[in-house]
C-alpha cells in the first residue's frame, strides 16, 4: 500500500478583482457568447499576484483591465504518512490559500487534490469552534466533525484540556476566552483527537514561547510516534528548521521547486529575500500597522557621515532612519531589529529600552541611531523595522532589507572577525 497521504496535481486557484456591478450580467453574457463561438473571452484577463502588488499608484490599480488574479499557479507536489512539510514564502505567495484548498474550506479553479485520511485543520484562531459553545462542547463539536464517536474524544478529553492548560475555563463559552487561549484549545483538539494529517498556520504566533515549545514537541511526537502527517507554516525559519524535514516555497502563487529537504528550501527563501532592495520600502504592502507614520528608506553612515552598503564589525556606526509622516504623532517608539536569516533575534535598537521616545512628531523627516561599536559578528542579517505611538503600532514591516556586515577589528588586537556563525560580540577579559 503506497505511504502517499496527500497529492496535489496541476493545482490554480484565481480570484476576482473588485465587486460584482449591475454591468456583471452582461459581461457574462459576452463571455457565454465567446465561449460558444470558440473565441477567447474578452473579460478573462489575468494579473499574478506579484504584479499586482508592485502597482504603485492608485490611478493605474483604477485602470486594470485584468479581472483576475492568480492566487495559485501549477502546483504539483506529494506529502508521504508521517512528515512535516514547512510551507513558506513571503506574504502574498499563496501559502494560506494552499491551505485553505487543503482543508476544503474553499475549492480550486481547476486541478486535483487527493486526501487519504481525516484532516484536522488549524488556519486561524478559533477555527471550527462556535463561540457561544463551551471549551468542552467544543472539543466534542470538533471530534464530531472528523467522524469520531462519543466515546472516542471522551478518551482523549482530559488529556486535550490539560494540554491546553485552560481546565478552569473548560465550561465557559470560548467567546469569552482570550486569543492565546482560543488557540491552545484549538491546537490541543487537532493534535488529539484521530486526524491523520494536521495543517497549522501561523497561529501558533499567538501563543506564549512556552506553549509553542510545547507545540512543537507535540507536533514532532504525533509525527513520528502516531504516523500523523503534519502541514506547518511559518515565517520564523529557525522553528520551520527545527520542526520540519521537507520544505515546499512557493512565491506569488507559484512552485519555486520541488519538495526538497528543508535546509535546501530555507537557503533558497533567503535568496529571494536577498533580492529586495532599499528603496522598495516605501511600496511594502506586507506592512502592518495604522499607516500613520510609514518608512521609507534605511541608510548606515560612518564617522564622516558617508554612506556606507556594508557596516564593519566592531566599526562606529550611524543608523538613518527615514520616514513620511500622514499626521502628528505623541509619544512614538522606534525600533530596528536585526535577525539571522533563519529568523532568530540578534540584536534590538529600541527608544523604549534607552527612554529616549520622541514626544511629537510633526514633520517627514529621519531618525538617527548611534552604534558606537557595532557588535555584530560578520554574515548576513535581516533587519525589521517597528513604530508604534500611543501604544497604538503604526508602522511594523518585518524583512524590510538586509545587510551583510564585514569583516572588522572589534576588539582592537589588530585581527578581523572571520567568523559568520550570526554571533553578538561583546568586550571580554581573561585571568
């Protein structure tokens, strides 16, 4: 008997671009004619995913013609019983959309997806429970859904709750729970209960370090001791590492590859990172926040005020921070991450952390951060870029660029760094 517990063949799903107006009727008439005389349809114009988000300016997104966008594109790619597959790619590529096909919560334009098994799906908080119904009707709610009997998910009941750490909520309506524990639930309930294979989108980000560790754990037991196969996505690639042995990348609704193993599919992810420039920032549409500050530009200067690609380790630095400002803003923290390219924080320039938030902003303008010595140890890094005012976030824009810092002499014995282990260096003495 083939191991093959989940098949995708020649997979697209498209979406329509704008409302439904009184003109629908009659371009669907048009279209029905065409189509009956063997001719191409008139309305059925495509844009990619890709394309549609590097339209910068209202007026041309106003004059499209295209009426459709390809959310996924020829996706062909086999999952074998017992493994974890991390599907991963920037925002935009099409990964929730997989999902969502696979779980049957939305249907494809055209190609096949073959399921052997019951799927137990965790794509948003709170996906499958009924707010109005307790922790407990919930779990049998669920257990229902996949076909199991009473007495099968009585079973597993006290084991789910205690998972989920919520035994004191257990009999309260989940409307009343918070996200974090709305998600616990949710996850101790597709973990446990009989599915053979598990998705689980980036929900996990809504809980604390604790429980994702446990997550994590548990998703790598239910793998290879009960044979479950599990679908992961996630942006953070030092969990997709640890967690997963295949990978899949897809980027504005297309395969980059094949299935690989996940240290290929990791190095591939960074290469198309790598790829963003600088002056993009300001167009970001995967950014999160109210709006009302936005950045648009990150320079490094040296000593002398010139502008520099790549800092040196252990060099005096100056971080310029630029931005465009849609109204006055009180009381506003910045912050400037640096992360390894497998997603772990490195460092973190924050005002919060120096007290030195800005009391009003008024105009467009920059921020300056000072490095006396830059402590970085030479790689590659990513850098995240956060604002918020009023403990309101206004601009986060997480991968915004990246940066290769060089070789340098950060302890002054007259040797450079050579090391690219993503290592924070520190002064240090021994006796």
């Amino acid at each position: 008997m083939s191991d093959i517990v989940l098949k995708v063949e020649n997979l697209y799903k498209r979406y329509r671009l704008g409302v439904v107006d009184r003109q629908a009727f009659k371009e669907d008439m048009i279209s029905w004619w065409a189509k009956v005389r063997g001719k191409p349809d008139p309305y059925e114009q495509y844009i990619t995913s890709n394309e549609l988000a590097n339209i910068k300016d209202s007026e041309t997104l106003k004059s499209l013609k295209a009426n459709y966008v390809w959310a996924l594109q020829d996706i062909n790619f086999e999952v074998k019983q017992g493994e974890i597959v991390g599907i991963i790619g920037k925002n935009g590529a099409g990964k929730s959309t997989l999902l969502k096909i696979l779980s049957k919560t939305t249907t494809p334009t055209k190609g096949r997806v073959k399921i052997k098994g019951r799927i137990a799906s965790l794509l948003e908080v709170g996906t499958g429970f009924h707010g109005e119904l307790t922790g407990r009707e919930n779990i049998y709610l669920n257990g229902a859904i996949l076909g199991m009997t009473r007495h099968e998910i009585k079973k597993h009941l006290d084991e789910i709750i205690d998972f989920a750490g919520v035994e004191a909520y257990i009999d309260t309506p989940v409307k009343r729970y918070s996200s974090g524990m709305y998600v616990r639930l949710a996850f101790a309930v597709g973990a446990h209960l009989l599915s053979d294979i598990l998705i689980v989108d980036e929900v996990l980000a809504v809980g604390d370090a604790d429980f994702q560790k446990k997550c994590i754990g548990k998703m790598k037991d239910v793998s290879t001791g009960e044979g479950k196969t599990v679908l992961f996505v996630s942006h953070n690639m030092a969990v997709i590492q640890n967690l997963c042995t295949q990978g899949l990348l897809l980027a504005n609704g297309q395969q980059q590859s094949k299935k690989e193993e996940i240290p290929l599919i990791v190095q591939l992810y960074n290469l198309t990172i790598s790829s963003k420039l600088i002056e993009d920032m300001a167009y970001r549409k995967d950014r999160e926040g109210s709006g009302d500050l936005i950045f648009t530009a990150l320079y490094f200067l040296d000593k002398n005020n010139n502008r520099i690609d790549n800092p040196m380790c252990g060099q005096f630095l100056k971080i310029k921070l630029f931005y465009k400002l849609q109204k006055h803003l009180k009381n506003v923290s910045i912050a400037i991450g640096f992360n390894s390219w497998s997603g772990e924080n490195k460092i973190i320039l924050w005002t919060d952390l120096v007290n030195a938030n800005y009391s009003e902003i008024k105009e467009e303008g920059s921020f300056e951060c000072i490095v006396e010595k830059f402590p970085l140890a030479p790689g590659n890094y990513l850098i995240n870029l956060f604002a918020k005012s009023e403990d309101i976030i206004v601009d986060w824009l997480q991968e915004a660029m990246t940066v290769s810092v060089e070789n340098g002499d950060y302890f002054g014995t007259g040797k450079n760094i050579t090391t690219t282990h993503n290592s924070v260096l520190i002064h240090h003495s021994w006796k």
